[in-house]
C-alpha cells in the first residue's frame, strides 16, 4: 500500500469522474449524491452502476464498473456490508483507486465490526485502494464543484474554508451554519470511521491545497496522533489555521499508581496541551468553530500586538471590553502620537480609548471612521482593527448607510494591517451582504460580539505560537541537535520501579542536578555520612518498592547529632520493614534543603500522544493548586521558558515578596534535560518524576525522583 500523501489524496478529493455503485431508486442516499451531482453540473462525468437495472434515476445504468468507458477516479460504494468487499475488487480491477464507502456496521459496532473493519483496510490496502469511511456521508468540493455526498442543501458558492467532521450527521448542521454566516467552505469532508484516511491524512491536503485558508475539524478522537501532529505544525507554518470542536472532554484520569503526574495528565488536558504546542486553536461549539476559522481565513497569522476598536455604538465598546477581559484578548492602550492624531480628528466630546467610540460625529462625517481605523492601524500596540457598525442580510439595489461601510473600507485599504467589520449581532452573510462589503472594499464581516471576540482570542493565541514556533525552527537551524540525544548507562531492570538511590544515579549522568546523597547501609555508616555532609540532614528509606516513603513514616527531616541520627536510621529502617516483602537498599542521607520555589517535573506516557511532560508547583501543592502545564517531549530551553510563564505560579520565579528571582534560563535547560531523559528511556517507560525540583536563583536541584516501567516491559536493557 502506497503512503497516504497529499499527492495520492487529490485524485480522490479533485476526481474527473465518479461511479455510484450500487445506484438505486429505492435508495435515499443514492437519490441525493446523484441529484448532488446533477446540480452541479457534473453528469457528464457520473455513471451509475447496478448490476439489476440498466436504468437508475431515469439514466442508463451499467452492470460493473468495469464497463464505464472513461477513468473513474472515485467509487461511491452504496452497497451493503456483505459485498462491499467484492465491490471493492472489480473497482480495483477496473483501474479505481479511492473508494468512499456509505455502509455501517465497521468499527463502531462492536468487536464483530472492528474485525469487518480491519479486513476492509487490508483487502483494501492488498488492491492498493484508499477507502474515505465507512459510516459516512462522503464528501464535497465546493472549489471544482464535485459533491460526492449524499447530504442534502449544499451550497453552489465556494470559500476558504475546509471542514473535517467525524460526524456525517453532524455535518449538514455544520454547513447551513457556514453558509448563513458566510463563511464559505472550500471543501466539506465527512471522516466517519477513518479506517485508513484520518483528520491528519486530509489536513495535509488541504495545507497544500491553495484554495484552502483555514481548517475546521469536528471530532471526538485523535486517530493516528503522529499523523495529525506532523499536518497540524505543516498547517501552522504555513500560516494556515487549524480550528478544532473536540468533544468528549472527560476528566478521566491517566493516573499511574506512582506518580504524582498522573494527576495532573488526564485524556483532556493531554489533548488541550497537544494542541497548544501544535498551534491548533481549539474551541467549545459548531459556531465558534467556523467563526474563527473564517476569521483566520480573512487576516492570516497577525503580527505581535493586540485588538484595535473603531465603533459606531458606545455600548458595543463596553461589552466588547467585558468579553475582551474575559477572554484574555488584549486591548492595547493606544500610544501618545496615536492620540494626538485621534485628537484632531474626534468630536470635543469623544474620548480618546481603545475601544474607541467615534459617536455619531462618524454619521455626519464617515471620514471620521476613515481616519480612526487608519490612526488605529498603524499604532504598534495594535495588530489588527475591528471596526463596528451595522450590515445588511436582506434587501436589493443601493444601501442608504453604505457610506460608512465605504468609508470603514478606505481605511482598510490605507493601511497593511487587517481591519474587518464587526457586527454587533450574529445573523446572515447573504450575496447582498457580500455585495456591499465588496462595493465598500471591506474583505470580511464577523457577527456577535461575543462570539467575534472569542474568534479574535483564538486568532492570538495562534497567531503567536506561530511565532514561537518559527523562532524555535530558526533557533534549531542556527545550533542543529536533536534533542533528546542523550546516553546513560542504564540498570539491566527496567521493571516494575526502580529506588530512587537507582534513579539519583540516571539523573546524574543525565545531567541533571541532585541534591547529594549517601546511601547508608548501618547506623555509623549514616553517623559518618551525616558528619561530612555538615548540615542539618535528611534521613529516607530508599527501595524499590516504597516510593512515597513519607505515607509509611520512612523519612526524618532536620536531623541534628550523632544520636539524633542514629534514632533516625532505626526508625527509618523500622518503617521501611513494615511493609511486606519490601527490598531495603538502606537508609539515604542528604543534607537539608529550604527556601526557594518546588517544582514537580514529571512524565507519563499516554497511549496516543507519546511521553507528556508535567510542570507544576511541587511538593505538598500538586494536587492541591490545579496550576500545571504539559508538553511532549523532547522539549528544547526556549520552549519551557514559554511554558513556565503560563503558570499561574509564575510571579514565584520572579521572586514575589523579596523572594530570589529564579535563573530561569537554566531552570528551562534542567527541564529540558529532563525531558530529554524521559525521551531517552523509551516507549517502555510508564512515569519519571522530579518532585521537588528546587529552584532558589540559580541554585537548582532534584530533592526527590522516581521511576516506573510499564507491565510488560523488557527485563534487560537494549
């Protein structure tokens, strides 16, 4: 089977000819993809095959697909389950290479469906087939005007838009919605069960496609992550955005029975930083969805700065700044030479704030709207102008306030920065819509102020992970190395847990800083151990099967003098013989620690996304602050240090309240050496964590580490 490519893609997606097998006038689905087909003009080039009725929709049918006379590029297989095989086979063997399957009963029904599903991809795959489905609706191009679907109502108009649905039911709400709110769709794919062509197959396609600005994907499971991941950072860079609705956003925990980690990487929150690293913008409703996406669409990737408000009505300035707050979307405060300029332009009575209100001065004067989009425009704080004021839906022949929609546009044309309309309501985006803003040359309204700022907030927060991205990219290309090239001579046991006397020992030649340590295996072992260290000390039990040792009272904290120590070695060891059939390594004495920050560094491996990083507040407060961020790794310096300014306890490596500002260049470069560790130790590793990593200015160190293998793991080392 040949590698799924955006190249192999485009003969299924841009076909020159379709085959409806299994054509049928008792069949609704049959009647809608050939009546599709019809309107669009593309009946020259669909033929209908039924191996029992040689007329099929008042056409001439053919019995096999083998006697259509031209190349079929796409069979839309209507058949049942029980020959789809077969059909299948004479497709294959009359020279068709995608097969976009209607039926049900595969992969999401069951184990008998998952095994018809399995033996559908390698039937498929041993006649060099690509399948679209099963259990879907097909799909449309709006661009070329081929529909190879059987949803009903599609629009004639093409956009910027492609949309992805894992939902074929779903899909058709999806696409009246885009077309009232005039986000025009480029092409519309229904995915069904993906069992060979996924979310990440098409969104390379559409990356290339250049028809395509923006991607809009519905769906409720990631397939094939490796493949997403590598079409969504191919999207990112080329400035094309990728919106995603994502539903089933559990709380079911990927807890590890070790680590504290596990807490903090659930199925969601995994899924929620995957898409922050990929620069995906991920959103709540159908709405949201496809506003952004054709916001995205209309201004690209913005440069650095935030939203600029011109607008007709003083209240929709304060609802926008209520939702702006809300939201996180910065308004920037417009700088001294911008408010000399909207100085001379504003009535006496305005006042002079972002956002702006230009009064009803503007219905007098447009040119008052004209001159403050442009002075907007061109502040450096401001990246992109929203200009409010009303559109028409309805209506026909001249407009009577087209004039502000013309002056809006004279601004817009002055300036290199997008500037768009904002309505202060969501409602249609009709041809007479398009026709003013296109009179007024205005490239795009967007509806609801709410749901714009929303829009607006997502468009940011991708806008500037490109950014960070590219930075990354360019940083790679001037100092090139992988991360996670690291090596460490690793214990033959990779089972089960390892000691965190074993673990101490990895970090170490990882590079990574610990806190030094003696593992005392006597009382004057650890006597002696205590006395060069010369501080107050800690006492732990170290064993590979007592990992929370303070739970058992296996740890002394503050040990002061010889016989201080010895009662503590006794009663560390004491404790660690309670618990049955523990191994005791012996007794670890380090020195005591205090002041600074705790950070907990930690992974899991979750079973689709690979090794997630965990950063949070350490210690105690795991679990009790839900402050954490995660990554996959490797993770490189510049990467964390964005990721540690995400945390909300954040202001504590600043040094809040006279405390010691962190070094967090190298707080960033031990992290990443975490992460490049846990890259290292490979598929088998269940968790690794540092809790507390300490940070006190440039002073950092592991105080405590441990490490679990998957069941199953291999024994040995490789």
């Amino acid at each position: 089977m040949s590698e799924i490519t955006p190249e192999r893609l485009r003969s299924l997606f841009r076909p020159r000819s379709v085959a409806l097998v299994g054509a049928s006038d008792k069949s609704m689905f049959s009647q809608l993809a050939f009546g599709n087909l019809t309107q669009f003009g593309f009946l020259e080039h669909t033929h209908l095959v039924n191996p029992r009725n040689d007329v099929v929709h008042d056409r001439p049918a053919v019995a096999r697909i083998a006697d259509i006379e031209e190349p079929v590029d796409v069979a839309f297989l209507q058949v049942p389950q029980a020959v789809t095989l077969d059909a299948l086979t004479e497709a294959a063997e009359a020279g068709v290479r995608n097969a976009v399957i209607l039926s049900s009963g595969y992969g999401e029904a069951g184990a008998d469906g998952k095994r018809a599903e399995a033996e559908l991809v390698a039937h498929a795959e041993r006649l060099g087939m690509l399948v679209l489905g099963p259990n879907h609706l097909g799909f449309a191009n709006f661009v070329d005007q081929i529909p190879v679907t059987s949803i009903p109502g599609l629009p004639r108009r093409s956009g910027p838009i492609a949309l992805l649905s894992q939902s074929g039911a779903s899909s058709s709400a999806m696409l009246d919605f885009a077309t009232m709110s005039g986000n025009d769709l480029s092409y519309m794919v229904t995915l069904g069960n993906e069992a060979m062509i996924t979310a990440g197959h098409a969104l390379e396609f559409f990356v290339q496609d250049e028809s395509t600005r923006a991607i809009a994907i519905f769906m409720e499971t990631v397939r094939q992550p490796e493949v997403f991941r590598r079409a969504a950072l191919a999207a990112l860079e080329a400035g094309k955005a990728v919106v995603v609705l994502k539903a089933g956003s559990s709380q079911l925990a990927a807890r590890t029975a070790a680590a504290h980690t596990g807490a903090l990487v659930g199925d969601d929150r995994t899924v929620d930083a995957m898409f922050r690293d990929l620069g995906v913008i991920r959103v709540d409703t159908i709405e949201d969805m496809l506003i952004t996406a054709g916001l995205a669409a209309h201004t690209g990737p913005l440069g650095e700065g935030g939203l600029g408000i011109a607008s007709i009505s003083g209240g929709a300035c304060d609802i926008i700044a209520d939702r702006a707050e809300d939201g996180g979307v910065a308004l920037p405060e417009i700088g001294a030479p911008t408010r000399e300029r909207l100085g001379e332009i504003m009535p006496g009575y305005g006042t002079i704030q972002n956002p702006l209100d230009v009064t009803g001065a503007a219905v007098i004067d447009p040119s008052i709207f004209t001159r403050s989009v442009v002075a907007l425009a061109e502040d450096p704080a401001i990246a992109v102008v929203a200009a409010v004021t009303g559109v028409p839906w309805q209506g026909e022949g001249p407009w009577q306030s087209q004039y502000l929609v013309s002056a809006i546009g004279a601004g817009a044309q002055a300036v290199s920065k997008p500037v768009l309309i904002m309505n202060q309501i969501q409602q249609p985006v009709t041809a007479y819509t398009k026709e003013i803003l296109e009179i007024g040359g205005v490239p795009g309204v967007v509806g609801g102020l709410g749901q714009a700022v929303t829009a607006f907030g997502g468009l940011f927060r991708w806008s500037e992970r490109r950014r960070e991205h590219l930075a990354e990219l360019e940083a790679e290309r001037l100092s090139p190395g992988a991360r996670g090239a690291v090596s460490v001579e690793l214990p033959a046991e990779r089972s089960g847990a390892w000691s965190e006397h074993v673990v101490r020992g990895v970090l170490a030649q990882a590079g990574i800083p610990i806190v030094p340590a003696v593992l005392a295996g006597s009382e004057d072992e650890a006597v002696e151990a205590a006395a060069r260290l010369e501080t107050p000390v800690a006492l732990k039990i170290a064993s590979p099967d007592i990992l929370h040792k303070s739970d058992i009272g296996g740890v002394r904290l503050n040990v002061t003098g010889e016989d201080a120590v010895r009662a503590a070695y006794r009663a560390v060891r004491a404790a660690g013989e309670t618990v049955d059939g523990a191994r005791l390594e012996g007794v670890l004495v380090s020195p005591m620690r205090s002041g600074g920050v705790e950070l907990l560094v930690g992974a899991v491996r979750d079973p689709d996304w690979g090794a997630v990083l965990a950063i949070a507040l350490g210690g105690v407060f795991v679990e009790v602050f839900e402050d954490s961020v995660l990554t996959q790794v490797p993770v490189s310096p510049a990467r964390v240090r964005q990721l540690l300014r995400r945390l909300k306890a954040a202001p504590l490596l600043d040094g809040v309240r006279g405390g010691t500002p962190a070094d967090v260049d190298r707080l960033s470069e031990v992290i990443s050496a975490i992460g490049d560790l846990v890259h290292a130790l490979g598929d088998d590793l269940e968790s690794l964590e540092v809790n507390p990593l300490r940070v006190d200015g440039g002073d950092i160190e592991a105080l405590d580490a441990l490490v679990t293998w998957r069941a199953g793991a291999l024994a040995d080392a490789h």
